[in-house]
C-alpha cells in the first residue's frame, strides 16, 4: 500500500466509524431525507427524538468524519448531509464489487 492508499482507508474507516451507532444512522437519514436544506439542531431533535446533549454529541462527530456540513444561520445551525462524502464511502466499498467473481471467471 503507498501513503495515498493508506490516507484513503483511514479516512474511509473513520467515515464508518462514524456511522456506527443507530442514533446517529437515525439523524443521518432524516439529514439525507431532507435534501439540501437540512435541518436545525431543534427541527433535528424533534424529528428524531434525541435529547439536545446526546443530539450534540452525534452530530459533533458527524461534523468531525465530514459526513455531515454544519452552517451558521443567524442563532441557528443548519446541518446537511455531505452527499459527496457520503459517495466517496460507498465508493470505497462499491469500487471493489465482485472482482474475485470475475477474476476467477474460467479459472479451474
């Protein structure tokens, strides 16, 4: 492996890392079900449920593996899904599919 490859797995994996836990898969889909225009730290904890401590604390590292784009706005923050990053990690896994298959296609 050369330093690029190596820089992409551990940015990969801390892009999985983040996604780990439920709740934070929970804030995710509400982030990727609303679109561009995202979601308040209020309109999140209603739509989720989560308590605003443990809510801050997700999106915290969320924000941190860039899987999601926090933005001021006057008093609030808005936060997005990162749809690019959100492509570079199943890309990561995606680009791989079935190579084994079909190396080992007519090999006995």
């Amino acid at each position: 492996m050369n330093i690029s490859s190596d820089l992409q797995w551990v940015r990969a994996a801390g892009g999985f890392d983040a996604l780990s836990a439920p709740p934070r898969l929970k804030v995710l889909r509400a982030l990727v079900r609303r679109g561009n225009k995202g979601f308040s730290v209020g309109e999140l904890r209603a739509k989720t449920g989560i308590a605003a401590s443990t809510l801050a604390h997700h999106l915290s590292a969320l924000s941190r593996a860039e899987i999601i784009i926090q933005e001021k706005s006057g008093r609030e923050t808005i936060n997005r899904a990162n749809f690019d990053r959100l492509q570079d990690l199943a890309n990561f896994i995606m680009n791989e599919c079935c190579i084994e298959e079909h190396e080992n296609n007519g090999k006995s």
